[in-house]
C-alpha cells in the first residue's frame, strides 16, 4: 500500500506494472558496476538533475575515476541501430566538447555484446551535427572505451 486508508497519496509511488523486465535488469547492473566501480575509489554520479531527459543523450551515470578523469557511464545490454549509435557519437562528443565528461565507457554483459557495439561505432562514416553532415574519423573515436563487465575498465 502507497498510504493508510487515512492519508492521501502526494508522492509518486512505485507500480510495478510500469516495469519492464529490460529495465530492471539495465538498472540492477548498472547498480553493480557502480558498487565495483566505488569499491576501486571511483566516485559515481547519477545523471538525475546534471542532464535533463529532454537532451539528446545523456550517460547513465557519471564516474570520476581516482585519477580525477570523469567517464560517462554506459551500460549497454543489446545492441542498437547503427543509425542510433551515430546520434549516440555526436551527442557524447558535443558533451565531451562541453567539458562534461572526458571518456565514454560502454560496458556489456558479454564478449559479444561489447563486439558487436564497438563494431556499429567503428562503421559510423558521419554524423549530423548543427544541421550539417562531419566526417567521422578515428580520432573521434579515441574517447570510446569498449569492456565487458568483469573486465579490467578500473
């Protein structure tokens, strides 16, 4: 129950009927990586307030790695369309360009997973950006950083 038979509702409960099993295993692991990630002497932001969801892209959480480098967080269980991530590329990039993050990690339960998305990154030729197309080159792909999970990103 949200409340007592006397007591009115004002806050947004929680329905479990609104969840999707995807997103409750995204938000689980990504509640583990942040547990490693702190237990390393990482500290871990999440984006609620930094970003609204009315932008672009926004990271899944922010990460200041002992070294003071910030890294945006993503956990990324399925692959997406190519199309996707070339929307993804140009929105970290702008936000990288902004001084919000220094490094992307995306992290994947699997060899396969993490391949197949470093793969979609590496085949993105240009972007939109401002109205116009850029060419991608492999230094726009420096900041990218592709793990599984149990790997070494520490």
């Amino acid at each position: 129950m949200a409340a007592r038979e006397d007591e009115s509702v004002s806050v947004r409960t929680f329905e479990p009927s609104k969840v999707k099993m995807a997103t409750m295993g995204h938000s689980l692991d990504v509640q583990r990586l942040q547990f490693r990630a702190n237990r390393a002497g990482w500290s871990w932001q999440p984006v609620f307030g930094e970003f609204s969801r009315s932008e672009a892209k926004y990271a899944d959480a922010i990460a200041i790695r002992p070294d003071g480098q910030k890294v945006a967080m993503e956990v990324e269980r399925t692959v997406k369309t190519g199309k996707r991530y070339a929307e993804i590329l140009v929105a970290h990039l702008a936000a990288r360009k902004e001084g919000k993050w220094n490094w992307i990690y995306y992290l994947s339960p699997d060899a396969s997973v993490r391949d197949r998305v470093r793969r979609c990154f590496g085949e993105i030729r240009r972007v939109r950006w401002k109205g116009r197309f850029i060419a991608v080159t492999p230094a726009h792909l420096v900041p990218f950083k592709f793990f599984v999970y149990d790997d070494n990103w520490l």
